[in-house]
C-alpha cells in the first residue's frame, strides 16, 4: 500500500464497490450520511484501499477518529494481546485492572491538578449524554445552556445540546426541554456583534447583560456545554479570550463549564486537549473519537467532587470494555511520545501552505484551525462571504476521484483531519490534488466579483 499513493485505477464506484452499494441500499439504514462511495477493504497508517483496489489518502481519519493512523502496529498488538485474555467482563458489575488504570492517566492528560473520575461508554454521544446526566444530578438545577452551531451526538440528550443543522432534530421532537442555544464566538457570524465594541467578549457580555436579566435565572443553570473549536459547525476558532471569558461567568453564577473534546481531544490541535491552548480547566470534558484508535470508548472526565452521584445513577454494558481501554493506552502513549508534536510541526506546515493558496485562489474565504483540526471556508465573494456550498461540496467529490479523502463541515467549509502521524510528504501530496481540484472548480464556477 505504500507505492503509488493514491492510485484510482477504476471509475468510481468501482464494479466491486456497486456490489457493496446495492446490498447496503437494500439491508442498512439510509439515515446515514455518506458523501461519496468509499467501499473500504483495508487501511494503513494514512491509506485506505478500496474493494476494487484503489488506494487514497486519508485525510479525515475516519472523522477524526484514527489520530494514530489506521491499524497502528502497536494498537493492533495491544488489542490482540488483550483479547486472547479476556474480551468483556462489563465494568460496571465488576473490576479490571486496566479500566481503572486507563481512568487515572485520563486525569493525569487533562487540565486541572485536582483529583478526577471517570465514566466510561462508548461513544461520543454517551459520553456528552453523561456529562448532561452528572451536571443535573450534581447542582440540582434544570437548565442548560450550549451554541448556535454546535454538534453534540445524535442521542436525544446530545441532540438537544446540538444545533448544527435541523436535520438532525426535524422529527424528532420533543427534545429535553431546559436547553436554551446561544451565538458562539463567531465574530462576522455572531448576530449580536454589532452591539458591542469586542468581539471577544460580545457573546459572554449578551448572556450577562441580556440573557441572564431578561429570560434565564442564572441559579437555575445547571451547566454550559462548549466546544473549544467547534466542528461540525465550521471548524470555528474563537477569539483569544472567549473560553476565558465564559469560563469566568461560569464560576460567577456557579454554572458548570463542560468542555465537548469528542473531536478536538487527543492531540488532534497540537495539545492533548485543546482547551489547554486557552488555560481553562472545565469541571467536566467529554470524549471520545481519537481516544482509542477506531476502538469504541467514550470518557466522561470530571472533577472528583462533581461526580458524586451514587451506585446506579448511570452505568453501561460496554463502556471501558478491556480491548477498547487497552487501545486507548497505547494510544496515549504514542502521542506523548511524539506524535504531538508531529501535529504541530505539520499542521503549522499545512496552514502555511493553506495560506499560500488563499492567496491564489479568491474561492478560500478563510483558513482556521490548530495543530491537524484544519477548516477552509470557500466563499462566491471575500467581502460578503457569501457562501460557497456547491462548489465545497463540488471539491469533496473531486478529491475523492482523484485519490484523496476529504469532508466537509458546516455548509461551506472543508475540513483536513489527516491522521497525526502524517509526513510533510504525505501532505505535500494532498496539497497538490486539493490545487488542482481549486483550480479546476474555480475555472467552471467563478467566484463573483463585488459591485
């Protein structure tokens, strides 16, 4: 898999492929969302080959879910060395050794040097549905808040927090009721941006002023749910001083901070968490994704004194399985032992390059991101930002025909999530196909020009 990267030898899908897509048609469900027709036969570190032999370079680690590239040779051996001796034991009815090890260097990874517990399930979603659980459970008040913008997981307490697209709510309603979404940090996005001179601090400042006086008891918050670079929602970097900020109303009105680190967590932004690039310490951090390596795990991490609730308050079948703690392990390992700051020296190496293009290419509105979590936001014109969804969307599929696999997020924005053991090599390659395909999409549809 190493020669001729990428390498797209049939038309795609491929004869073997459409085999696979017409089963799927007819047996699985089609409430999932899968943008291009990737039959997936094996991967390998940065490479995926396909069912009719094709070979494309992986820039979205499974969504952001392979940090340590697919099949990393020391996670398959933990996995194996753990399943010869023993698959499940369910750790909520009893002890393994290597649950409650995983549980103390989770607290020893993540921000705040007081003591911590852990809750385990197994996804993203469960551990967001945890952090709603605990943070009522543990103040004993009704209402939350969470963004405009944010994805939280699809189950209906992560659904509730989530407002990304109506999608993902329309038929589905009622909800958990006590969520109120407020504007993220979008500076030129925030509706609210106009009635105050820093943008900075604006959407803090209208909780406090606005939110808090007319339509929320702040006693009555029970916690506020943020991403620190949100995802699903754009890839949105905020300003320098928002986490601080909001972080300090939390404390004033005894509100629990809850930091959503399912995407951004585990080394994807260049620090294990990404809420240390801003020097808060939440109460409570969710995650999941690149915590184990293509392993099912979700981690709920929170302060001691928080998670006080009491034996059958939440429990799960699965959550912590043995195989899944042990991949997170080795996982933790590896990114303490160099593949941190790998991301960091390619990421800063990609958005350099990145930059370079938005200077060729009038299509690239704006490129954000930190470490590998890299959004570029395609816009039809600079100064009204007028959104580039077809032609976003026009990029993704040109990619993949040319060997290269790329997602979306937002309505026009492409996210390059690489696995963090990536080469310069590997990206230069990338960089050149995602040129090529800017180049090619800005010939068919130019963007408009400003009157």
């Amino acid at each position: 898999m190493k020669e001729n990267i990428p390498f797209v030898k049939t038309e795609l899908p491929g004869p073997e492929a459409k085999k696979v897509l017409e089963k799927d048609q007819k047996y699985v469900s089609q409430s999932y969302t899968r943008v291009y027709p990737l039959v997936v036969k094996r991967a390998i570190g940065i490479m995926v080959e396909d069912v009719d032999s094709n070979r494309f370079l992986d820039f979205t680690s499974g969504i952001a879910v392979c940090n340590t590239g697919h099949c990393h040779p020391k996670v398959v051996e933990a996995i194996q060395k753990q399943a010869e001796q023993f698959i499940h034991m369910s750790g909520t009815d009893f002890y393994y050794d290597v649950q409650s090890t995983l549980a103390q260097k989770l607290g020893e990874i993540t921000p705040g040097p007081k003591e911590k517990r852990v809750f385990f399930g197994n996804s993203g979603a469960e551990a967001i549905e945890a952090a709603l659980k605990l943070a009522r459970y543990h103040t004993k008040r009704p209402r939350v808040l969470a963004f405009l913008g944010a994805f939280h997981g699809r189950t209906m307490g992560a659904l509730s927090l989530t407002a990304s697209k109506v999608i993902h709510e329309r038929g589905f309603s009622p909800l958990v009721p006590g969520i109120t979404h407020i504007p993220y940090a979008y500076c030129y996005r925030c509706p609210y941006h106009l009635q105050y001179p820093k943008c900075e601090v604006a959407c803090v400042d209208w909780i406090r002023e606005d939110l808090f006086k007319r339509s929320i008891p702040p006693e009555e918050v029970a916690a506020i749910f943020v991403e620190p670079i949100q995802g699903e929602g754009g890839y949105i970097v905020p300003p320098p001083e928002f986490h601080q900020k909001l972080y300090k109303l939390a404390r004033e009105f005894g509100i629990l901070f809850v930091v959503d680190e399912v995407q951004t967590g585990m080394g994807r932004t260049g620090k294990m968490m990404a809420i240390e690039h801003w020097g808060v310490v939440p109460d409570i951090i969710a995650l999941a994704k690149g915590i184990a390596s293509g392993m099912p795990l979700g981690a709920t991490v929170s302060q001691a004194e928080v998670m006080d609730w009491v034996p059958g308050s939440h429990a799960s079948t699965f959550g912590g399985n043995p195989i899944s703690c042990q991949a997170a392990l080795t996982t933790i390992t590896l990114l303490e032992e160099g593949l941190i700051q790998n991301t960091i020296k390619i990421g800063d190496y990609v958005l350099g390059r990145l930059k370079e293009l938005q200077n060729q290419f009038e299509l690239i509105g704006e490129v954000r991101g930190k470490g590998l979590m890299i959004g570029i936001e395609l816009v039809r014109d600079r100064e009204t930002r007028e959104k580039a969804i077809e032609e976003r969307n026009r990029v993704i599929q040109d990619c993949f025909e040319r060997g290269l696999l790329i997602l979306g997020c937002g309505e026009n924005t492409v996210r390059l999530v690489p696995p963090l053991i990536i080469t310069q090599s590997e990206a230069d390659t990338a960089l050149t196909i995602l040129e090529e395909v800017l180049r090619k999409v800005t010939k068919e549809v130019k963007p408009r020009q400003s009157s």
